[in-house]
C-alpha cells in the first residue's frame, strides 16, 4: 500500500495536467460552438413558423433584427479593447512590481530563502510585470492609432 501512495501522486498530477491543457480547451471550443448551433436553431425555428403562418418578408426582416444584438461600430470596439487593455495592464504592472518589491525588501530584511524566492519571482513578478507593460504600450499605440483616424476623419 505504501508503494502506491506515491504512484498515486503522480497519476492525479498527470490527470489535472491532461484535464486542464486538454479537456477545458475542447470543453470551452464545444459550448461556444453549441451555442452559436442554438443561436442559429433558435432563429431558424422562428423564421419557419412565420414562414407557416404566411408572415410578410418584411416583417420577418424586422423580427430577425430584434433577435440579434445591436453591434458595435469599430471604434466602440476599438475603445473597449483600449480600456480592458488600459485595466488589465495597469493591475498586471502592479502586481508584478508588488511582488519584485516585496522580494527585494524581505530579501533585503533577511526573511527569504533565497531559492524559493527567486522562483516566485521567475514564475510570478518578472511575467506579470513584463505582460502589464506590453499592455501599456498596447494601449498607448492603439490610443494614438485611433486619434490618428478621428483626425483623418475630421
């Protein structure tokens, strides 16, 4: 029995890792595919009982315009991806400089290992900070971007 007990620590740590880069992957692809499918019946299902009861084409035109959500011009959709690029940035940047901060103080104060410190740092303050910048500056370039073509369009 107790040879088992660390064969059964690595078979579950092998089990989450299939599960999580590979079932959640085709789960999430699966249910947004299912639900266009559903969107689409859905529709269908409406536009084939007007069609029977002999609805006026125009009517049905009016009736397929209430089903589907108003869409975003592209400079709605522009600023949206400016903003979440904007928030996202902004809280990665300073988590990241939290964490290389709390580091350089707690190593400086003595209270760190100094190997599990820097593996925290490697795998949480140095990614995050590096992808809240590149979020920045995203968001910089698509601000100037999107001035450029309200003047042009002016």
């Amino acid at each position: 029995m107790e040879q088992l007990i660390p064969a059964l620590g690595v078979i579950t740590s092998w089990i989450i890792t299939i599960g999580i880069c590979v079932v959640l992957p085709v789960m999430v692809v699966w249910i947004v595919n299912k639900r266009k499918k559903n969107d689409t019946d859905r529709k269908t299902e409406i536009m084939l009982a007007a069609i029977e009861k002999n609805a006026d084409v125009g009517n049905m035109e009016e009736i397929l315009k209430g089903l589907t959500p108003p869409q975003q011009s592209p400079e709605q959709k522009a600023k949206r991806r400016m903003q979440s690029n904007l928030m996202c940035g902004t809280a990665l940047t300073v988590i990241g400089a939290a964490i290389i901060t709390a580091y350089l103080i707690s190593s400086i104060m003595g209270y760190i290992v100094i190997f599990q410190a820097v593996n925290v740092i490697c795998f949480l303050g140095v990614p995050a900070l590096a992808f809240g910048i590149g979020m920045l500056l995203a968001y910089r370039a698509a601000k100037k971007s999107l001035a450029k073509t309200e003047e042009d369009h002016d």
